[in-house]
C-alpha cells in the first residue's frame, strides 16, 4: 500500500508586500491575496491526492497580524483538511515565533485528537501507526534561534518511516538569516527516512550520499522578484519496501520571473522591446493561466549605457506597454533595472575635465582601495539605527561585504549620474 506525505513550507500568509503600494497600475490586491491563494491550492491538493499526511517546516504566517483574520482563514483552511480525515503537522518557524496572537489562536484538532502543532519547549513527536509514519520536530520559540536545534533530535523510531521537521538555515545560504544551524551529517546521524526542512525559499536537496533525503520544499508562493520560478509543495510516495519517491507540484497563483538581457548584445535600445515581446509570448506557455509578474535587467558592458539611463523611464513605459497588450491581462512588470556600465575605455568629453573627471576619480579610487565595503558597512549601521528593522530582513550581511557587487553598484551609480546630468543638458 503506497502512502502518501505532503511536505510545504514558508508559506507566509498574508505577507504585507509593502512596496506594491509604490507602483501605479500594479494589481495590488491580486499579489497581496497570493499566499492565501496558495494555500487553499495545498489543501485542494491534498484531498484531491488523498494524502496521509501534511507537514509544514515552519512560517505558516510572516509575523504579527493587524487582526485576526489571517489566523481563522488558516483555521478554516486547516479545519477542511482534517475534515477529510488528513492529519497535519506544523512547526513555528522565527516569523511565526515572532507572532504573538498565533499562541492564543485556537487550533483545529487532527483526527487522531492530538495538537497540529508541535512543541517549542522540547522536541515533539506524532506517531501516526495507521500509515507507519512517526513526526519528529521542535516549534522555534524565539525569532532568533543560533541554537543547533537537530543535536535535541531523538534516534529514528524502529519499524516506522521517521520524518524530521526543522526549521534551519543547515550551514548558510544567501539572504537568509542563519538560524538554527546544522550540517546533513548531523542530519544523516539520527537514520531518519526523510528530512523536510524549512527557511530557505529555493526548493532544494541537500543529503550526503548514501543517506537520506534532506529536502528544502521551498516557500509556497513567490512573494517579490528575488523570489523567481514555480513554488509548490513536494509530495513524497512511500512504498512498501521502503522506498521513497519525491515530486514536485506547482500550486502558486501569481509567478515572478526576471529577464536578463545582455547589454553588449545591443546595438540599438528597441531591441530591448522585441526581446521582451518574444519573452514574454514564451512564458505565458509556462505560467498555465497564472499572473505573470515580470522585472526586465539590462546589464553588462555596452555602447549604449548613457542613452539606456538617460532614456530609461521611456523605455519602461514601453515595456509595461508590451505587458498590457501581449499579456491579455495576464502579465504585469514590475519595474526595468538598468545596470549597464561603459564598455572599456569609452569616456566622454565631459568626463576629460570638470566635475564628472573628479566624480570619476573618486569612483576609481574607491574601487581600488579596498575601502568601499568599510564605508558600506558604517553607512547601513547608521541607516539600521533610524529605519525600522523590518526594512534589513532581507539584506544579507554577506552581500555588503562582497566588493565586486558594491564596485558593480558604484559604477552604475555613477552611470546615472552621468546619464541624469548628461539629460539635464
């Protein structure tokens, strides 16, 4: 008898968006409603497969709510799982260990009587006899947790296929906060079955060969750009010699894609709309009838990086232009990043002499010197010291200490200024 564990994770309801507010003409409400779309995706889902079993790897919600609703949508979501006789396991991950009113929210039983959610004050465990399947986890009880959570995870159970849930960043990704830290030998040491894992948004396995799966579902449903492709839910196949199948299924209602175009490849700027034109018609093939949300990049070194800033708020109209009569109502851009730089060794006659010349010496120098990453750093302390913190959660500390992306970002800062002084002209 094959059984059959749904694995999600990251799922973020009702997560604010707040910079769609910044865009006119952005379909605001149809992106902030996504999460909720997504996961009555997952329930339908799971009762359409007749699953055993769900597991959430924790950040059900993203923090505080303004009011109860996101709390009862997730009840009354939950509440029609069960209802089908599917039990669920949920652990907090540190966005839901940073909501208050999720502790007081009562919550739906699983079928068997016990809680849906598992334990922050020590490692929980539901045993499920019926399928054969025993749920190892630990809730976060703190946002921040640096503590090597899987070290309290107890040895598998004997004649059972043991699942671990953990909330981890395992040894550091990009842009992610390094929570809960392990490796996937400590992992591979307690001989569990299956490793569902939550935190890191990229869909991923990560096991040390010969041992078994350590999985990263990734987040249900893409919340902004950095957050690119199709977003799911894993579904893992037991069979009856202990065997374990992994798939992945699509259930986001709005994807965000970015297309890069190789500036030097240009010769002239319109190229740039009958590439996105082109892009565009290829990835609506792709979406099956969801939002497509898009960001245009035009980067790399090319003849064309003053006109492309100077002309840049043109050329977006443009593009949104091409979203709105070759997407059918289906594809709205985001925004174009120009992030150009001059080809070698073209300078302007205005750079030879007058402000530019200096401007372009100070850039030069901070290139070179090795202090650009110092200046960086001290600059974003003081900036952390009056900005609310929410602002820097997804700024990775890695990323202002890498030269190369900051030398990238101070050469096309001065492109633009180059480009606005050059307009201005």
């Amino acid at each position: 008898m094959n059984r059959k564990i749904i694995h999600t994770a990251d799922i973020h309801l009702d997560s604010p968006l707040q910079k769609l507010s910044q865009y006119e003409g952005a379909p605001a409400e149809q992106i902030r409603r996504a999460s909720r779309g997504a996961f009555t995706n997952l329930i339908d889902f799971a009762i359409r497969e007749a699953v055993d079993l769900v597991v959430v790897a924790g950040d059900l919600y993203d923090g505080d709510w303004p009011d109860q609703n996101t709390g009862l949508f997730f009840v009354r979501e939950a509440s029609r799982l069960i209802q089908a006789g599917i039990p669920m396991v949920v652990i907090r991950g540190n966005h839901d260990a940073a909501n208050l009113i999720t502790r007081s929210l009562p919550l739906p039983k699983n079928p068997d009587g016990t809680d849906v959610m598992l334990s922050e004050k020590q490692v929980d465990c539901r045993i499920f006899e019926s399928i054969g399947v025993a749920v190892h986890g630990k809730s976060f009880l703190n946002r921040v947790e640096k503590e090597n959570l899987a070290l309290q995870y107890p040895p598998a159970l004997g004649g059972l296929f043991n699942v671990g849930l953990l909330h981890t960043s395992l040894g550091g990704f990009e842009g992610h906060d390094p929570y809960a830290p392990c490796t996937p030998r400590e992992l591979a040491d307690k001989h569990y079955d299956y490793w569902a894992l939550g935190h890191i948004h990229q869909r991923g396995r990560h096991e040390i060969e010969g041992a078994a799966p350590v999985v990263y579902s990734g987040n249900l449903q893409g919340r902004h750009v950095r957050e690119c492709g199709a977003k799911g839910c894993c579904l893992l196949t037991l069979g009856d010699n202990g065997q374990c199948d992994l798939t992945f299924h699509e259930l986001d209602v709005v994807r965000w894609e970015k297309f890069v175009i190789d500036g030097g490849r240009l010769t002239h700027q319109e190229e740039v709309l009958d590439l996105y034109q082109d892009w565009v018609a290829e990835e609506l093939t792709k979406v099956d009838g969801r939002l497509l949300v898009t960001r245009v990049e035009v980067a790399g070194k090319t003849s064309l990086d003053t006109v492309m800033r100077r002309e840049q708020l043109g050329l977006l109209d443009s593009l949104r232009s091409i979203s709105v009569s070759h997407g059918a109502g289906q594809v709205w851009m985001e925004n174009l990043k120009v992030r150009t730089t001059q080809e070698d060794g073209a300078v302007s006659l205005s750079e030879q002499d007058g402000p530019l010349m200096s401007l372009r010496e100070v850039v030069a120098e901070l290139s070179e010197s090795g202090l650009l990453a110092s200046l960086v750093e001290d600059e974003v302390k003081n900036l952390k010291k009056k900005l609310p913190h929410e602002i820097f959660e997804s700024t990775s500390e890695r990323s202002l200490a890498d030269t190369q992306l900051l030398s990238e970002l101070l050469q096309s800062a001065y492109a633009e200024i180059k480009a606005q002084l050059n307009h201005a002209d």
